[in-house]
C-alpha cells in the first residue's frame, strides 16, 4: 500500500535563507529545493538555524527578521519571529524565541500548521542541537539527514559542548524514523549508538547542468588575469583546510598560482596569515556565489582538496568532489569519506609529498578525454536522483506508519463490537 496524500515537511536546516540568498549553499539547500519540485510534497515550512545564545540571537534578528525582504503572505509574525511565503510550497521560518523558550518555537510552528492546514506532516532536521522538538510538531515521521559529525566539528562545539551533542545524537538514534547519512562512516557512528534498521547512506549530490552551462562558465572573474597554471581550491577557508599542506605545495610549486577561493572563518584567520602570508604565490579570493563558481573552477588547471586528516574528516563528503568533477577537472585530494566513490578519477593520498607530486601528474597527463570522463561519471549523481531516493524512503515509510494507525483503528472497532455482543 502506498499512500497518495501528499507531504508537508517542517525543516530545521543547517544554515539560514539569507546564507542562502547570498551565495553559501550546502547539501540543506539543494536537498530543500529539490524536496520542493516533487509532486509528492505538499509544502515546505524551513526554519532558519535556531539560533541558541544571545550573541547569536542579535545578528539574526537583524539579518533574517529585521531586514530581510518578506513577501505579502505573512503566516504569522510577532516581534521575535516571522513565518512568510517564499514561493507557493516554500515558507520561511525565522526565529529568536529558541533563546528563550523552546515550548515558543514549537507553539509557533503549531499555529503555523493550523493557519496552513498541514496534516500529513514529516519534521526533517539537519539540526542535532534541536532534539527536543521530536514528537512535538504533530508529525507522523522524523527524519534526520546527517551531514557530518558535529561531535568532532570545532565551531559546533562552540555552540554545545560535545557531551550534550552526544546525547542528542542518541535521542536522534533511539527516535527517528528514518536516518540518513551522507558518508558510510556516519552509519558506523550509529551502529555504535546502537541504530542499525533505516539507516540510509545517501551521498551528496551536484546540479550538473548548473556546472556546464556556458554562460557560468565565461563569467568574468579575477582568476582571468592570472598567467600560468592555477592550482585551485573553492570552499568555505575553516579549520578542516591543512595549511601546512597548502604552504608545501606553494613552496614545490612557485611557477604555478594558489588560489584559495572562498569565505575565511574569521577563527583561523591568524593561522591562515602565520603560516600562507610569506608565499606570493597565494592569493584569497574572498566569498564566491554559487552562480559564479562555474566560472572559477573552469580556470584551474587542478583542483585541490587538502583537508585535515582527523575524527571529522572521516565523515564527510566533500560536496566540492562532486563539483570538480562536474567541470571536468583533475582533483587532487587526502582520502575523506566517499572519495573511493571515484577511485578511478582522483589522486588520493595522505601524504604530503605525494601530494605535491600527484599535482604536477594531473596536469600532465590530462586530455579532453579524461575531462569528458570525469563529467560523464558524475552526471548520474544528481541532487535531483538522491532526493527521488529519498522521498520513496519516506513514502514507504508513511504507508507503513497509515497502515499501522488503520491496523489500531480496526483492532479497536473489533474489541467495541466485541464487548457490544456480548453485553447484548
């Protein structure tokens, strides 16, 4: 039996709209929109990352209640909190109250629920700090998509000390319905939480068609200007990026650029200058839209992953890979979860000298040939095809769930008509 009643889904993302809108997407934000094209979802109420101290609270008052744009629809709204229309599935919630009181947030999303008439509801977080909303939203499903351990991610850890992550981890073990992870290894961490039945390892994805359109790809941008081979990088610059690495491969490679394209946490900005500045042949681009980042990879003549190899690496899918390959371009990486995906298609090593080595390999034998091979392996690995694997996963779920309430309902008319016979 499979139902037909189409889903409403309360999301608590990761990451906030006005991220979003600015350019900092992530496996939330695609997994989101493509959640909104299907025909089996009803709408999409995503609320924004709660925030949890006031330090955090002020900004996001500011950014994503104060100021951001807001359609006519307003759903509901109050001083500290807006729900609005953003498209005609998507609405976005934004808080303050997580704050100050978490019965606020879920009485919100409640009276969002009846102004809406949501009714066959799924919560879907990729929030492990926020596990006290389970069962309280009036959802027939939770579902959590695991991207990374935050257990082992230092600006989480910030946020919530890892003995409380951990014991939300648990509850999310012990409560939800459905678990998806974007690394295998992520499902070992459940095992060991004692969670092995509707654990799903759903990779990330890439929109390949966003990769290879040509006018992304010709946009002009400040890597145009550069003469001679670049050796590119293009992500978030954080604590997971090995700089010791980076100042090895500019020190083995002075003909060739280093370009570091993207946002630099401002928590490793003096470990960043300490150990890069003396190299002139690095440059920082700063923040690079979503749109624009065709046109940046496109101009490296390699493209590089050196990531830390720790406990936070070993469960991440560096969705980056994904858009490398997307462009066509030689990778060279340290072997992170989901790397052996491409074995074929990457240089992957842990070690330093290899590293540097494998550099120059890459662009030396590269062809028009293994570029188109590169994409072609890549493009059945659509954002579109995980969320269709997705959603059967929850549609089987829901028919499950109906089936069990209509099984009850029936037991219980049984045990009436029973008693009613008898006491005739």
């Amino acid at each position: 039996m499979i139902t037909t009643q189409k889903i409403d889904v309360i999301m608590f993302n990761m990451s906030t709209f006005f991220d979003w809108d600015r350019g900092v997407v992530n496996r939330n934000y695609f997994i989101l929109n493509e959640l909104a094209k299907s025909d089996k979802i009803n709408r999409l109420i995503g609320a924004d990352f709660l925030p949890n101290t006031i330090r955090r609270a002020i900004p996001h008052y500011v950014k994503n209640i104060f100021f951001e744009p807001k359609t006519s629809e307003m759903v509901y709204g109050d001083l500290t909190s807006a729900c609005y229309a953003r498209t005609n599935k998507i609405y976005i919630y934004s808080t303050i109250d997580s704050v100050f009181s978490y019965k606020t947030v879920a009485r919100e999303l409640l009276r969002i629920e009846r102004v809406l008439n949501l009714k066959n509801i799924v919560f879907w977080s990729y929030n492990p700090m926020f596990t006290e909303f389970i069962g309280k939203l009036n959802e027939k499903l939770f579902i959590f998509d695991t991207v990374d351990n935050w257990t082992e991610h230092a600006a989480y850890l910030k946020l919530m000390s890892k003995r409380k992550l951990i014991k939300n981890y648990q509850a999310i073990a012990e409560k939800a319905d459905l678990i998806f992870t974007v690394s295998r290894e992520l499902k070992d961490f459940y095992r060991e939480l004692g969670r092995t039945r509707d654990v799903h390892w759903i990779p990330n994805g890439v929109d390949y068609a966003h990769f290879n359109e040509p006018e992304k790809i010709e946009k002009a941008n400040p890597l145009a200007k550069i003469s001679g081979p670049i050796i590119g990088y293009l992500g978030t610059i954080e604590c997971r990026v090995d700089f010791d690495l980076i100042a090895k491969i500019a020190s083995a490679h002075r003909d060739k650029t280093i370009a570091l394209c993207g946002p630099v946490w401002p928590s490793i900005k003096h470990e960043l200058k300490q150990k890069l500045s003396k190299y002139k042949n690095i440059i920082l681009t700063g923040r690079v839209k979503y749109d624009d980042i065709p046109s940046y990879i496109n101009r490296f003549d390699v493209a590089i992953i050196p990531h830390k190899i720790n406990e936070f690496i070993k469960s991440t899918n560096p969705m980056k890979m994904y858009d490398y390959l997307a462009c066509g371009k030689p990778i060279v990486t340290t072997r992170g979860a989901g790397v052996d995906m491409f074995a074929d298609y990457v240089y992957a090593t842990n070690d330093p000298n290899k590293f540097v080595k494998f550099i120059d390999d890459a662009i030396n034998t590269d062809s028009a040939e293994k570029q188109n091979q590169r994409r072609e392996i890549v493009r059945s690995h659509s954002w579109q095809a995980r969320v269709n694997e997705m959603t059967r996963f929850v549609v089987e779920k829901l028919s499950m769930h109906r089936s069990n309430e209509y099984r009850k309902i029936e037991a219980k008319n049984q045990k009436e008509e029973k008693n009613l016979i008898l006491n005739f």
